[in-house]
C-alpha cells in the first residue's frame, strides 16, 4: 500500500503510526472471522442465579469493604440523541398536513409508533418545554388542529433553530419531571444512583466519557443541577470526563479496500466505536468500577432495586477478588502442595468459570503454578444479565478460540455466522441478554493497575458498511468494550432482574413506567 508524505504526516498528526493504517487495511482485506459460539450459558452452566441468601451476604460484604477501596462509575455518554427520534423525523419528512389528517396518515402508513408518540405528548418531560418553545415563536399550541398539532410539536423538537433535541447528548435530554416541576436529565439520575452504590457515603467518583464539542454543555449541567443532588443525596460529586482518543480512529476504506479519500484527497478516518473507550477505562485510577451506559436510568422510586442489584454484584466481585488474591499470594511460596494448586485449579472452574485445560493434571507442578497464576492474576468483571425479552445486541455465551479452548464472553449478533444453522440455533436458544451492567476489578494482588490493553482480543472487531459524501465505505470498528476488549478477563455472569434495564433507545421509551413518575 503506498501511501503520500502527506498521508504519513496526517497519519501520524492523528496519533497513528503507518504500521497500523496498515494493519486496519489488512483486517479489510482478509475478512474478520465470526466468533465460534460453543453453546449458549445458561443458569448453572456460565451464570449465576441469586437466592436471598446469596443477596444479603453480597450485599453485607459490600457495605463492610466498600469504604475500604475506591469506588468509580464509569459512564459512557459520548452519543448523540439522533437515534431516538428517527420515526419522527420520517414523519416531518412525509407528512403534508395540507394533503391528509394526522390519523389518515398514520392508519395508512401503520405507524404504530408515531400514534403512540402522540397519544402520550403530555407524558413526555419535555411536553411543557415544546410548548414554551413554540408561543416563543408565536404559536398558540391550544388553537392548532389535531394535525397542526402534531406536525408543530415534532418541528420545535428536532429543528436545528429550535430545540434540536436529536443533536444533543443523549445525557443532556429531559428524561424524567417530577411533581415539583424539576425536570432531570439521564446526566442527572446517574448521580443519584451513584449516591447510593458508588460513594464512601460521602462523596461519589463519576467519569463520563463524552464527545468533546460537548463538555461546555456538560459542565454547565454540572452546575445547575450540583447544588440541588448534593442536598438531596448528601453526597458531592467528583466529576471528570474524557474524549475518545483521534489515536483509536480506524482508515475508511473504499469497496475494493483501497483508502477512501474525500474531496481534498486527504484519507477518511472515523471514530472506531465504544470499543476505543479501552482506552479511557485504562486510564482511570479506582479499584472497583460500575459501568453503565447513559440511557439505563430510571425514575426516582425505583432507583433502590437498582442499586441493590449493582451491590449483590460488586459484593460477588470483592468476594471473588478476596480469594483470587490469596490464591495468588500462595502460589508465590515455594512449599505450595499438590492438594492446594488442586484447590485453586477448583476454584477457578467452580467460581470464576474458567475451564481449565485437559492436560492440566499432566503437568509438572512449575508449569501447573504458572499456569494457574496467568489464568488468575487478570482483571475480573462481574456481569448482570437478564433474561432475554426479544431485545437486539449482545448476550452471554460460551466461546471455542482457535485453540478450542472456551471461555464466557459477551457476543454481538452481529460476530455470529447466522447463516451457519448451528450457530444460528444456538444463538436463537440463548436466554438472557447483556444489559451492560457490569462491576469490574482492575488491579492485580498487588494492588498495581493492571494494563488493561494487554486483555483485549484485536480481532473481536467489527466492519460496518457506511456512506460518505454518497459514496459507500467500508469502516472499523474497534472489538466493544464489554465484548472483545474484555476478552481476557475472568468473567462472570449473574441472572439480574429486568428492573436493572431501563434503556431509552426510543423516544416512546419514556413513556413506560420505570420513566414516569405516576
């Protein structure tokens, strides 16, 4: 591939070596190979079904040690809102309200959620805001016809001289009001919920990581909304926020794999998908750290059964990372016995869920210890899953490698040959699915970080048909966050209830309970 003085000095202006460009071009041109799912994990077979018992010992376990490690939530918040209001913008582009009334239009054309959008306006957070927003502009809401109405409402929501919701941050958008007429943001409840799992009792670590045009917006949140948490919650807030680093941008490339130029012949590079944020979780300093995507959130009322969930989970972890560290602390003396690296080899299948090798018990006792130290001493993560109710994305399974050896892993749809029917079966039998509900351990026994890039499967990615200009590309994405980046960790699942799920991947999702007040 030859590449120009100036392709190399843009390049290596992004934080990119040629060697890499190289290496993505590479990925392009010989295809990334599905991931070879071995079997769906199920209850008792790679996740962890929770009884009371289980509950209140992770829960008590937790409040005793919590004050004694550093606690971080982990945010990722760097999308824009534009998804959730795709069906209305379709609206405002097809519909004439000269031509047809609202209910024509949608019994027409089924749209099942443009009606439920409308039957529910003054559900919405942000019903009162729209109208504000249009007597702003000197329209009287009240008087418009019922198809007037509709089209208005959608127009001062998602016009770019209006409100322009669908270019804000998702975490910035009016999510939940509450009966005193406060209005919260997704940005905002993650506080509260940070308050009640996330703090030494006094004070809560939260990291966003956010697209950078935003961080004026987010401060200035920050600061409106500070005072008024902190008095509820008793709580103060560190808040920090990062970008996703231009070095973890991947090359376009056009359909033939050769690098995609625009106008200026300069080489296209995009953002390389949530799995670049590797890099921002690295460079956090905590010893436990929640992690949860910005739409989960839900009303006040509910916020305790959530956060007795991430306790159960981040009290599992601490129990786990307890008996990991003084596994690994005994396989550093040199009288270790037969019996005690038998003892820890039963640990790791019982309790972490690692399948350890058939050769194992063949092995001298210098490489079992060695063995049994590179399969213990990695970042652990505990991961809630539910029970799968026909949502799309990712969801626990067994893995074979190209060594046929398996492990737990969180897989996309999107990584399965579903065109193979074996693989397809088993994917349609799965029975829970990831949340992205996970607590996560990054030091080692030692207490030193682990270098958490060194755990990262690099080819667990992802290639993804674009268009640029109206000209298709080729783009790729870096291996997910929870999938291939955390791919050698020591994972385990634990059965969660659907009350920990509250995404707002919909603008309709706003009208279910979990995001209203009544």
């Amino acid at each position: 591939m030859s590449f120009t003085e100036k392709d190399i000095r843009q390049i290596e202006a992004k934080g990119l070596t040629l060697k890499k460009v190289e290496a993505q071009i590479g990925l392009f041109e010989s295809g990334i190979p599905f991931t070879n799912i071995a079997e769906a994990a199920r209850i008792d077979n790679g996740i962890l079904k929770l009884n009371e018992a289980l509950i209140e010992d992770s829960i008590s376990h937790f409040e005793k040690e919590k004050n004694n490690v550093l606690l971080l939530k982990f945010v990722p918040a760097s999308g824009a809102a534009t998804r959730m209001f795709k069906f209305l913008f379709k609206f405002l582009k097809e519909y004439n309200t000269q031509k047809e009334s609202i209910n024509s239009h949608i019994n027409k054309n089924k749209l099942k959620d443009l009606s439920l959008f409308l039957v529910g306006l003054e559900k919405f957070p942000f019903y009162k805001l729209v109208l504000e927003q249009l007597e702003s502009k000197g329209i009287s809401f009240e008087k418009l016809s019922t198809s007037d109405k509709a089209w208005h409402f959608v127009s001062a929501m998602l016009d770019k001289d209006k409100l322009n919701f669908a270019n804000s941050p998702k975490g910035l958008l009016p999510f939940h009001e509450y009966k005193n007429n406060h209005i919260s943001t997704a940005f905002e409840e993650h506080l509260y919920e940070a308050a009640l799992y996330a703090s030494d009792d006094n004070n809560a670590k939260l990291h966003f990581t956010i697209s950078e045009r935003f961080k004026d917006t987010f401060d200035k949140e920050f600061r409106r909304i500070e005072e008024y948490v902190e008095k509820k919650t008793g709580v103060s807030f560190d808040i920090s926020f990062s970008y996703q680093h231009e070095s973890t941008d991947t090359i376009a490339v056009t359909l033939k794999n050769k690098p995609f130029r625009d106008d200026n012949e300069s080489l296209l590079f995009r953002p390389s998908g949530h799995g670049a944020l590797i890099k921002n979780l690295n460079e956090l300093d905590a010893d436990i750290i929640f992690i949860k995507n910005i739409d989960n959130v839900v009303v006040k009322k509910y916020k305790e059964d959530v956060a007795k969930y991430k306790k159960v989970l981040a009290g599992i972890l601490l129990k786990l990372q307890n008996k990991t560290f003084q596994f690994l602390r005994n396989l550093e003396n040199e009288r270790i016995t037969e019996d005690e690296l038998i003892t820890i080899a039963e640990f790791l299948t019982r309790e972490l869920s690692v399948k350890i090798s058939h050769e194992f018990e063949k092995y001298s006792d210098k490489y079992k210890i060695e063995y049994l130290k590179a399969k213990l001493n990695r970042p652990i993560r505990i991961c809630g899953m539910v029970k799968n109710e026909g949502e799309p994305g990712g969801g626990p399974f067994w893995v074979k490698d190209q060594s046929w050896n398996q492990s737990l892993q969180i897989v996309e749809s999107a990584q399965i040959n579903q065109k193979d029917k074996i693989q397809k079966n088993i994917l349609k039998n799965a029975t829970h699915f990831n949340p992205v509900d996970l607590v996560c351990g990054v030091k080692n026994y030692k207490g030193e970080k682990f270098n958490l890039e060194n755990f990262v499967d690099h080819k667990a990615a992802f290639i993804t048909m674009k268009t640029k200009v109206g000209k298709d590309l080729k783009a790729l994405e870096l291996p997910g966050l929870w999938n291939g980046s955390m791919a050698y960790w020591n994972t385990i699942f634990v059965e969660v209830p659907i009350i920990t799920f509250n995404p707002v991947k919909t603008v309709n999702d706003l009208l279910k309970a979990q995001h209203q007040i009544t």
